[in-house]
C-alpha cells in the first residue's frame, strides 16, 4: 500500500512540473528579455506578432534614426543657458539709495545682501573699519554685486570731538582695512552719528556723506514700523534712506521695501550713482552732502554713472 501512495505522490508531481514547462515554452520570445536587449526596454515594448505589427492596436515607439533606442527614450531636452543680467540706469526715471551703516555683520549683512542679489539691486554701504577688519568677506560679496562701499569711520567715534590729526589717523586706520579687504580705499565717509563740524566739513580730506530720510531702525527694531515709515513719506524720489546692517528687523524689513520700491517704479541706485545722474556731480573731497542737497531739484545734465570700485584693480 505504502508503495502505491508513493507511486501517486510521484506522478502528480511530474505532471505538474510539465505543465509548467509547457507554459513557459508557450511564451513568445520577444517577451523575455536577451542579452541584446535592455531589461526596461523588454517590458514596455508591445508583443510583436508573426507579421512584425505590434498587437492589440499598439503603436510602436518613433525612434529618431541614427539614435540608439536607449538614448531616445531617456535622454532629457538641453535647456538653452540664461542670458546673465545687465543693470542699467535710465537717469530720467525716479530712484532711491538704500544705505545701511555700523556692519559688516557676521549674518544680518548676508541677509540683505541675499534680498538685493534676488532683486537685481545694489545699496551703499557704510561699513566700519574695525568691524572689515572681522569680516572682509562680507565687503568682497558686496562689491561682487556691485554695489557701493563707503568708510564709516574706523571705530565709531565722534568725529566733531577729535582733533583734526586725530581724526585722520582714525579715517586711514579705516581705509586700511577696506585695502586689506577688498583692494581699494573708499572716497565717501559718513561721519558717525551725522556730528559734523568744521574740520569734518572742509579737511577730513574726503566727501562727508549724511542722508535725507531717517528710518530710526536702530531704535524701534521693528521690521513694520520701518516698512510703514517709508511707504508713509510719499514721493522718494532722489533720496538717500538711513538704515543699519547689524539688526534682523533691518534685514526683515529690507525684504520688503526693495520689492516695493521697484513695483513703484523707483530704481535702487549707489550714492554715487544718484548724485551722478540726479544731481550732476560726482563726490569730492572736503564737501558735505547732507539733507539739504538730496532735496534738490533734478539736474537736468546728468552724468554717466561711475565706474564700478576696484575697477582698476582688475
């Protein structure tokens, strides 16, 4: 008995296995895949029947001739490169100098550095000597973005308090950090706290820059009361705003108001480049540049914008 069951047992089993046989000698050949023929090629290629047509109405893939089936099917379009961006500056349509005083700072002058590099635009900067000297990679990325570099004293003294030799060796130990930095000695200086005397005014033996409009940022810290402050005051056109690098509430609010300014049809400008085609002159030594000038009427024989700092460097 026990050999009639075994018997059974091993006839089942041989049946079974030639059923399978059977099956897969029924496959057709195109559906298993060869070595000639990629894998993820065999399984998304319909069936061909004995004709060469594709079954079931399926339409062969179009292949351009000379390319490989590989390559048609996985390579992805070529993106034509971006032209690089050009600023230009039309001297007849309205515009406003952004400028921040006391950095670099370790993080809040990339920050505002990030929003005008998204926005196309430049600012002045008027940095302090010892604080370059901490970070002149900051000063090296503002000049990359061609905007304008300008000496805010060398240690944020009062410079109305000093005496004139004093006050020199102050703005030359500044100077040297810039040339350290970045190549080049500024011409502008905007004396700290705006104190300006005499001796500030007519021989600092540079151009003594202050501003027009004051955001008090230092003091509120807020990046709304900033924003609704500027866009309270109306037409700004020709004007030099105050604001500071060392506060995030500056950097939050400068996020704000370069979008604004643009959508408002004003131009983000240097100092340098306002005076030059609104104003029709170029910094000099021993002047002062205040409130009053940069409420001045529009010239109307503007100059071409300055040349980039450092150019003669390169």
């Amino acid at each position: 008995m026990k050999r009639l069951i075994y018997l059974a047992l091993s006839l089942t089993l041989l049946f079974a296995c030639t059923s399978c046989v059977g099956k897969a000698a029924a496959l057709p050949a195109e559906a298993v895949p060869t070595a000639a023929q990629p894998p993820e090629l065999a399984l998304i290629t319909p069936p061909i029947d004995e004709e060469g047509e594709p079954q079931d109405g399926e339409a062969l893939p179009q292949i351009p001739s000379g390319q490989p089936p590989e390559l048609a099917l996985i390579t992805p379009p070529i993106e034509e490169p971006e032209e690089p961006y050009v600023r230009t500056i039309d001297p007849a349509k309205p515009m406003v100098a952004l400028t921040y005083d006391d950095g670099p700072h370790e993080t809040c002058s990339d920050l505002i550095l990030d929003v005008l590099e998204e926005h196309h635009a430049v600012a002045t900067f008027f940095e302090v000597g010892r604080n370059v000297a901490r970070y002149p990679q900051v000063l090296v990325r503002e000049q990359a973005l061609g905007c304008e570099i300008a000496s805010h004293s060398n240690a944020h003294r009062d410079l109305s308090k000093l005496k004139k030799s004093a006050l020199l060796a102050d703005l030359d130990a500044a100077d040297q950090a810039f040339i350290d930095a970045v190549g080049f000695a500024p011409t502008m200086v905007r004396p700290p706290y705006g104190a300006v005397n005499k001796t500030v005014k007519y021989a600092s033996e540079r151009a003594m820059v202050t501003w027009s409009v004051d955001t008090l940022d230092w003091k509120s810290r807020d990046a709304q009361t900033i924003v609704d402050y500027v866009q309270s005051l109306g037409d700004l056109d020709g004007q030099v705003v105050l604001m500071h690098s060392l506060y995030e509430s500056t950097a939050e609010a400068t996020a704000v108001l370069v979008p604004w300014l643009q959508e408002q049809g004003y131009q983000l400008v240097t100092v340098s480049e306002l005076m030059a085609c609104y104003y029709g002159e170029l910094p000099e030594a021993n002047t002062l540049y205040g409130y009053s000038y940069f409420h001045q009427p529009r010239t109307d024989a503007p100059l071409p914008p300055p040349a980039a700092q450092g150019a003669e460097q390169e």
